[in-house]
C-alpha cells in the first residue's frame, strides 16, 4: 500500500504526477489517498483508495477548544474568536488542539493574524511556533520520540536523554497535549 496522508490538492498538486506513475506501475497493491476534501480520481488507472476527513462541525469545535483552554488553565476568549478559528482551520481537531497550546504565548487573535499571514500549510506554522516554546530536553526528547514507529512506554524517556529527568520532560509533553496515549495503556 502506497499511502499519501494530509493530502492538499491546492499545496500537493505537484506530486500527482508521481502518483500517476507510480499508480500506472502498481500491479500488486494500491495507493490510498487521505485528505480533507475529496479530489479528482477520474485520471488514475488502478483507482486508489480514497478516505476524507471532515472537521468537526462550530458546537463540536468550540467544546474542543474551551476543554483544551481549561487543561491549560486559560480564560475562555470571545467566542467570536473561536468561530473563526473553526472557520479558519476547517475544524481540525489537531490543530486546534495546538493553536490552544500556542495560546499560553501567543493571543488567540495574533494566532488567527499570523495563520492568515502564513497561508498555505497552517500544520508548519503551527509547528514552528510550538517549537520555539519548547525547551532544548522538550525538543530533543520529541525528535528521539517521534522516529519511534511503534507504541512506547514512558520508560524509554529516560533512556533518550542524558539528563535523569526524561520522565519529567516527557510528562511535560504529554500535559502539552503534543505526546497522547494510545488507547487501552498500549504506550504513547
């Protein structure tokens, strides 16, 4: 299976042309294509999989997000602010989930300036920031974690890192909302 995830037709409409190629030369298995909006399979030899993802809808949104702001011990905002961070990021949950963590630094509103600014990948802006927030243990803990492919146990934290408190540092990822447990204690 040859899987595309987060797949934007407007940002990765210059790999489609891979995708043809490869789907063309695929004789034993297929591509599977996530995205939040459907798109154009007409063109495909061997039709791949398709799988859109939907945002969650305002009310769901604005639960989310004031849930994330009270984990974060953060007054709730203008829910006009809300609304248009629904609108903005087409109710993704993830990102509001972060944009929630951002805003512990960074107001709601400039959130909502900067995203329009940045344009075209939200997920990189989102990411850069969160970034600058972290300290060096945070970071350096979350790259040695994220090459992880497989489910872990909060005892591997220690282990990446040269400092005795990766238990403490990861639990810090992890009330950032950046680590999430598997379900059913399978790991992180």
């Amino acid at each position: 299976i040859f899987i595309v995830d987060n797949f934007n037709y407007k940002i990765n409409n210059n790999i489609l042309p891979l995708l043809y190629k490869c789907n063309e030369y695929l004789t034993v298995g297929k591509i599977l294509i996530i995205s939040r909006k459907a798109i154009d399979v007409q063109n495909f030899f061997n039709i791949p999989f398709q799988i859109t993802l939907t945002g969650l809808n305002k009310e769901q949104s604005i639960v989310l997000m004031k849930y994330y702001l009270s984990q974060f011990n953060l007054s709730d905002p203008v829910e006009e602010i809300l609304r248009e961070i629904h609108k903005t990021l087409e109710g993704h949950p993830y990102f509001m989930r972060m944009i929630m963590f951002l805003s512990q630094w960074i107001s709601l509103e400039k959130i909502l300036d900067n995203v329009f600014e940045y344009g075209r990948d939200i997920g990189d802006y989102i990411h850069n920031e969160i970034m600058k927030y972290l300290n060096e243990d945070e970071k350096k803990l979350l790259k040695f974690l994220s090459i992880l492919r497989i489910p872990f146990k909060t005892s591997a934290a220690s282990s990446f890192l040269d400092s005795k408190n990766g238990n403490t540092i990861f639990i810090s990822l992890l009330k950032s909302f950046i680590i999430t447990q598997w379900e059913n204690d399978l790991g992180y």
